[in-house]
C-alpha cells in the first residue's frame, strides 16, 4: 500500500476513466522523482505488453509504500489499471477477470541483499526480445553498479495467469483492429 502521503483520499470515488488517468500519471511522477535522485533504489517490476507489441517496464520503487516494500500484489491493481488505460479495455471488466493474477506478467524484484551488494531476482521468463540487464540496469539506476541478476522461482510467471491475461490483451487488439 502507497504511504499515506501518496494516496489520493478522493480517488476511490472517482470515476473509473479519471482513476486510470490519475492511477497512471502519479505513477509515472513517483517513478521520476526516484530516477531524478540518480541513485539506485529497490523495488518491484511487472513487464507489461504494449497495444504495438512492444513491451515495457512498469516500475515501482519501495521508498513509496508502507514498510518501505512495493509488493507485486500491492501494485498489481495499478498494474491493471495502467494495462486497461494503455489497450482501451473496460476497466471494471478487467478488474473483474484478473484481479487476484499477478503472476500473470513477467516480474521481479530489486533488492539489497544482506551483504550490501544490489540484486535482482527474475522469474526467467521476461520479453526475449528485451535485454533484462540493461533495462532494469537503467529503470533502477544500477548502471554503475554490479549487480548480482538471479533466478527466483517466486517470481515466475503463472500459466493460469499468463493465459488468462494474453487472452484478454488478444483480444482487445484484435477488436481494436475491427
């Protein structure tokens, strides 16, 4: 959950189309307040599918959420949220088919591992296309740095929920198309 300062109390109230709206763009601001320090942070990462079949890289640094850890769970409603804005999907239908499918996208975590050194634990099963060192190098300011980049079984994705999702993405493309 975001830190009370983060939060916008009125939200919940709003409309679904203005909450997406909202839900994206303070995203995209927490996101560069953290690169605009320049120095690594930890948090978590979902790989997100984009409406030209590119991916992308939704980031979500810990320094912003209660107890200082940005679960995959936690954000996942925002994860969604983004997706539906970004594929012109029916967000409250959406909601309602993959809200408890976080495993559904590729993910990982940035974190610092009790030696000091900066670790990133991956599912193994991110875009082939994409080049996991070098993006997360850069989403997380770890350019610099060397990192230790490992396999974690816990954030693999699910096929229940990978299928469900692609499914859903397929199909809005292929209305979109109509």
């Amino acid at each position: 959950m975001l830190k009370k300062k983060w939060q916008s109390p009125w939200l919940p109230d709003s409309d679904p189309t203005t909450r997406t709206s909202v839900v994206t763009s303070h995203h995209h601001h927490r996101y560069h307040l953290a690169l605009k320090r320049g120095l690594p942070f930890t948090g978590a990462y979902y790989w997100i599918p984009l409406p030209q079949g590119a991916w992308s890289i939704l980031v979500f640094p810990n320094a912003f959420y209660v107890g200082g850890e940005a679960g995959h769970v936690d954000v996942w409603e925002d994860v969604v949220r983004i997706l539906a804005g970004l594929h012109q999907l029916n967000l409250q239908g959406l909601l309602s088919q993959i809200e408890n499918c976080p495993y559904g996208l590729p993910r990982g975590r940035v974190v610092r591992m009790g030696s000091g050194d900066w670790g990133v634990a991956h599912g193994g099963d991110h875009p082939k296309e994409m080049n996991l060192e070098s993006t997360i190098s850069d989403a997380f300011c770890l350019r610099d740095i060397h990192s230790n980049f490992f396999f974690d079984e816990h954030e693999q994705m699910l096929s229940e929920d990978q299928y469900l999702i692609k499914c859903l993405i397929i199909a809005a493309g292929e209305k979109s198309h109509d």
